[in-house]
C-alpha cells in the first residue's frame, strides 16, 4: 500500500462561473489524488455551485479554442470516482434544485460538511 492509498481528501471549491480559471485547479487536484487510490469528495459552495449547472460547464474553456472544457474536467473527476457534494445554503441562495445540476450530486448541508472535515485525512479549500 502507497502513502495515499486509502487516504480520504475533502475539497471545498467555493469558485465558480465569475472566475473560471479558478474551477481547474480543485478538479485537476481531485483527479489526480483519485489517480493516487485516494477517496476524494468536492463540495461546491458559495459560487461554486454555479458550476454544476445544467448546460453552463459546456461553455467554459481554460484555454480559448482549446476544445476541453469544464465540463470536460467535471466529466473526468465523475469517472475517477470523485464525489460531489453540493451546498444547500448556496443552492437555496442561487435559487437551484437538485434538478438544475448535472448528474451525479449530492445536497449535503453545512453540518454534514463539518462532520465530513473530521473523517477525512486532509481538507483543501479553494
């Protein structure tokens, strides 16, 4: 067994549509320690909710004309096995519901957020 295998991380992505190159970093993180046999869960909060909107990671490039997109980086941390949470305080504040996201999150409210941060083995934040 590696250093990582095992190991749980949480990372909490507060940044969203307003600042798209801000969305990169967490997922590139997130598939990376899944790629280490690590178990990864993002929550999305504050403006990162925005994010995982149906329809809206489409149209967001890293790099203009590059082709890969958010929904790319979304696409490819679902795959690894990376779990998203979404923040309920944030959605209601956005006016979304479970239905006006993509497939595959998961509501999990302030307390279940600070319960997590104690199972984990490490918490990022960005």
């Amino acid at each position: 067994m590696n250093d990582t295998e095992g190991k749980k991380l949480l990372i909490l992505q507060t940044s969203g549509l307003r600042e798209p190159r801000r969305t990169y970093a967490p997922l590139f993180i997130a598939n990376s320690a899944a790629a280490m046999d690590m178990e990864v869960t993002i929550w999305f909060t504050m403006e990162g909710v925005d994010q995982l909107k149906r329809g809206e990671a489409e149209k967001v490039e890293l790099v203009p004309g590059s082709g890969v997109t958010l929904k790319t980086w979304l696409d490819r941390a679902r795959e690894a096995g990376v779990e998203f949470l979404v923040c309920a305080q944030a959605m209601e504040a956005e006016g979304l519901t479970i239905d006006d996201l993509i497939e595959g999150c998961r509501v999990a409210g302030a307390a279940g957020i600070i319960d997590l941060s104690f199972e984990v083995d490490q918490v990022m934040y960005f």
